[in-house]
C-alpha cells in the first residue's frame, strides 16, 4: 500500500491499466495485494491521501493478474504514466536484427520450457486444498547448473518439469529457493543427461534508454521457443504484481506474452533482466527484473542457504515540496529532504529516529524534497531502491534535521514483516479447531477468499486492520475466529443493519455445543480467560492447557464465547469424526505442541 500511496502523491493523472503476469496459467490469490501492510519499505507517504487511495481501490479500475487458464485475479489499482527521458547521450539505433539473430543462437541452449502442476490452499476450510492446476512458464541457465526463473511460475507447486529445446524429454526438477517478494526461483535438475550440452548465461548491467533488448520464452500460441524484440522505455521502482512489492523494474516495449514469465531478455550476449508482468490495456508495455535485483537475489540465497528478503528502514516519509512545511521545521534553503511521519516499532529506525525528523541523506546521498535520489544520467528514483539494495543487518548512515539541528545516525537494516502477511505461498495455513469454532490468523490471502472485489466485500474492520496496523512485537498475529456457510460453501456477502454487520448464516462446524454462537462471525480474538492473545500459536496454548472449568473467548465488539472445557473438548472429536477433519490444528501447532510436551518432559 505505501509505494502504491507514493504513486498517488507523485501523479495526479491515472490511466487506467492493469498488471498481467506472464506465464500460461493461473495465478494465485495472494498475488492480488497491492493494498500492502505499512513500512514493508521506507516510503513516502502523504497522509492526507489516504482518504483519495481508498476511492481509487474502490473504483472501477483493477490491477489484473491475468492467464490463458479460466482462473483470473484482480485488484483495485490504477496505474500512472510517466514521460520519458532522453538518455543523454543519445545512443545510435540498434541492429535490431543482429541482435535478435544473436539472441536465438544463445537461448536454443540455455532457455527452457517449465510445466508446473501446483495446488493452492482454501484459506476459508484451510485443512483442504483447491483443485490441481497445470501451468507453463520459460527459465533459462545460469552458472552452477541452475535454472533461474519466476517465483510465480513455481508457486504452490507439487510437481516441476523442464524440457530443453529441441528435446522431447521433460525432466524432474526441484525448487532450491524461491522468493515470492522479488518473484524469482532457482530450479535444480539432478539428471546429468539434461546438462549435456547446455549452456549457462551470463548476467550484464542495467540497459540504457532505447537500448534495445530481445525477450526469449515459451508463450502461448505455440510450443516451440519464441523471440520477441523491443527498446527499454523506463527504468523505475515499480509495483510487482506477484509479491505485492516495490523494487526497481525495466519497462521495454517488446511485445511478451503469457508464458514469457521467467525467460530472459537479452541485450548483445548478456541477460538484460528476466520477463515477469505487462500492462493489459496497453499495447506493448512489458516489465523485465533487472539485473541488480536477480544478483540481490542470488547472492542472498548462496550467502545465508535460503532467500532473506530485501531490506527496509520502517519510515513512513511525507514529501517536503511545500515551503512552509519547510519553514516550520527549520529547514535551511540549501537543504531537501523527507518528513518521518511513522516509524515501524520492530525496525532499528524505532530507536534512534523520532516522528517529524527530517531525513536529508542516505549513505551520503542527497534526498530531494520529492524523496528521489540521482539515478544514473539525468534519471532519478526514489530512495527505496538505495534501501532495498543493502544486505540484511547491513548498517546504513543517515543525517537528519531535529528541532533545527543536523544529526548522523547509524541505523541497521533488515526486511520487515507485516502484521497482516500479504502473501502465504508454498506453505499450507494454520488453523485451530475447538468445539467447532475454527480460528485462524489473518492474512490477506484469507480475505481474498472474498472475492476479486475483496477490498469492498470482506469485512470491513478485518480489511481496515490488513492494510493499516503496525506489529507491536515480535511473531504478533491477529487470530480471527473464521466462518462460513457451509451448505452451499459460496462465498457470502455481508449485510449490515443500524450499523450493525450481520454475519454468514451458520458457522463451519455446527454442533450443540456451538449454537447459539452461530452469529460471531469473522471477529477478532482477543482474550482468552482474561489472557491477550498473541498468536494462533498462543491460543493454541491456552486453550489446551486451561485448568479451569470454562474457556471464555473475548471478541471485537464486546462479545463473549464461553464453553464447557472438558464438554467442548469431547465435542471436538465428535465435530472432526463428522466432518472427516484429520486434525484440530495445521501441522505447524502440531510440531510446536511437540516441543512443548518434550520440553516439559525434560
């Protein structure tokens, strides 16, 4: 949400567009939030455009996560349009055809096909899984016998193969890593026999304006391998549509297709960045991942053995373009900079920045007034990219203006989690069943279950609370007690009386031991016997380990569960037996309630 504020701030006006992933198949669900949780990065936020975003959300326009399969995805956005700078130099035209030529003979041994069968959870009944579904997306070689592509080709997979061109023999292979935030994976394939004679690629720079690139892949429309060409238009932070983040992108106008997602786009003999998106509604508006965020990634995995994220200061900045914001803060005429407006309580910024300090420099670089910092040849970015290329726990140097006084400050750096995670890919969600009641936390991927209308058909308080709380401390969740009708299993719409939100008309689960609370719908969870829960993991604690004769539950709007324990917990078996429910809770509780029960036997 905040680098999606940002573009509200900078632009008045919007064309409205939307995101297409590239691949040949579907996409799922948490791919749709481009609503995200606060302080993922350090951002500028206005926040007397808060009020304007919700209206764009909520109008008519979407961001759209589209395929060749029926399953489409959307989200409320609009998209805005920028002018392009002349490189300076000018750069002399291309031998478009000479490159393209060059482009073909270095993918017909280093880009592959990738056919993906994967399985998304039901986060409404989330000890199920939706139906099986069949995807295709390209790769390519990269030294190390591996196979680089996009994390949203691979994601939920159950199953992965990889044809060669040329071949007609798919092989097995396993994702290494994978990292949903800068929509990227690694495969690996153990056969010796698809290596022989196979080529890696190597990685080059970031293309200058009108540099011209060819786009390598397998999009629909055909089986065989596919080159496109095109000229980079823009290179800027961009909101990637898979992992709901802001990182830097390279827009071309080669006309990229689904199934391109995950092959390379080549410039001279080296990759230029890897396919992942376009702009549906425009005409050959495409988006390649540059190179300095595939070697953040990559370097990052081969360092720690899994992928650590990108890093984020925890500010929310206000731009300082007016002159009397200035003046009110003691800003000299020589100085530019940003207004802390929030800080994340879990980042390092917590202890030694304060709300209305000025940020003038990150690592000695200058912060205009806008946020932007220079970026190459007359070309500016805003100073999230600076942010987000830092390693985990590396430290950064900031200056900043205090009560009319400069101040240098050495903050550490490491990605953030919101309170509300934006997307749950690869992982099964967590649940706990008692006497009927299904709790589980919440996260957007949940409420996405609402429809591509999420925003305006979930709960409000629930949406409200995805988009806008902070965490206060550490593995801090909001447990939600979750239902839905289950007769018809369709999605219900709430309705509302007096102000008054009547929830779906019977709860997951029914028994005896649970009528009556057939109307406690989709509420938060916040005590339990007189305990603030912490977690699902927490409840899961108290609960099981309760001593006394009943367990009550404190929801939002002063309601109340109490429950029988040793009665609701013989009716839990009974509910699960019914309902052909393995287990009470998600195999993440199971393994946690292990440790403790060994714990407490030594």
């Amino acid at each position: 949400m905040v680098p999606f504020l940002r573009s509200v701030r900078n632009h008045l006006s919007f064309t409205s567009l939307s995101f297409r992933l590239l691949r040949d198949c579907r996409l799922t669900p948490p791919a749709t939030n481009i609503q995200n949780a606060l302080f993922q990065s350090s951002s500028l936020v206005d926040p007397s455009f808060t009020q304007k975003t919700e209206n764009i959300i909520r109008s008519d326009t979407s961001l759209t996560l589209t395929s060749s399969a029926p399953d489409v995805k959307t989200f409320k956005t609009r998209y805005r349009r920028t002018s392009l700078r002349r490189a300076q130099p000018p750069y002399p035209k291309a031998n478009t055809r000479t490159d393209a030529n060059l482009a073909i003979e270095l993918a017909l041994d280093s880009v592959v096909k990738i056919f993906t069968v994967s399985c998304s959870p039901s986060y409404f009944l989330p000890w199920q899984n939706k139906s099986q579904r069949e995807t295709m997306g390209s790769g390519f070689v990269i030294p190390g016998k591996k196979i680089l592509t996009n994390a949203h080709v691979v994601a939920d997979h159950s199953f992965v193969l990889v044809r060669k061109h040329g071949s007609s023999t798919k092989y097995r292979a396993e994702v290494k890593f994978v990292g949903h935030e800068c929509d990227l994976a690694i495969l690996i394939i153990e056969s010796e026999e698809f290596w022989d004679g196979m080529n890696a690629l190597e990685l080059g720079d970031i293309p200058f304006l009108q540099e011209a690139v060819a786009v390598v892949g397998y999009p629909q429309g055909g089986d065989n391998i596919s080159v496109t060409k095109g000229v980079v238009s823009r290179v800027e932070p961009t909101q990637y549509a898979h992992g709901a983040s802001q990182l830097l992108a390279i827009q071309i106008d080669a006309a990229i297709n689904p199934g391109n997602s995950g092959g390379p786009a080549i410039m001279g003999n080296k990759v230029a960045g890897v396919a992942f998106q376009n702009l549906s509604g425009a005409e050959n508006i495409g988006y390649i991942i540059p190179v300095p965020v595939i070697k953040h990634f990559i370097s990052g995995v081969e360092e720690k053995g899994k992928y650590v994220g990108f890093c984020s200061l925890g500010l929310s900045c206000q731009p300082t373009e007016n002159v009397h914001l200035r003046n009110h803060f003691h800003m000299q005429p020589d100085m530019t900079g940003v207004l802390v407006s929030k800080i994340n309580p879990l980042s390092d910024a917590y202890k030694v920045l304060k709300k209305d300090d000025v940020i003038l420099t990150f690592d000695g670089v200058p912060i205009a007034n806008d946020g932007t910092v220079p970026f190459r040849n007359r070309e500016r970015i805003t100073f999230d990219h600076l942010v987000s290329m830092k390693k985990p726990n590396e430290k950064a140097v900031v200056k900043v203006l205090r009560d009319g006084e400069e101040h240098e400050f050495s903050i550490i750096l490491r990605p953030l989690k919101p309170l509300v995670p934006v997307h749950q890919f690869d992982k099964l969600p967590s649940y706990y069943i008692f006497a009927g009641l299904v709790f589980v936390p919440l996260t957007q991927p949940f409420l996405h279950e609402f429809g591509e209308d999420w925003y305006n058909t979930s709960p409000r308080r629930l949406c409200e609370r995805s988009l806008r709380e902070l965490p206060k401390k550490e593995n801090q969740q909001l447990v939600i007690l979750s239902q839905l009708c289950v007769a018809c299993h369709q999605r219900w719409v709430p309705v509302t009386c007096r102000d008054v939100e009547i929830g779906p008309p019977s709860i997951v689960l029914m028994d005896d031991i649970n009528a009556g609370y057939e109307r406690l719908s989709e509420l938060q969870v916040l005590k339990v016997n007189g305990t603030e829960v912490d977690n699902l993991k927490h409840l899961c604690q108290l609960v099981e380990n309760c001593s006394k004769e009943t367990v009550r539950f404190d929801l939002d709007d002063d309601r109340v569960i109490a429950l029988n324990h040793e009665m609701a917990k013989i009716a839990t078996s009974r509910i699960l037996q019914r309902h052909r429910i393995p287990s009470s809770m998600s195999t993440d509780l199971i393994d946690e309630q292990n440790k403790l029960s060994q714990n407490l036997a030594m």
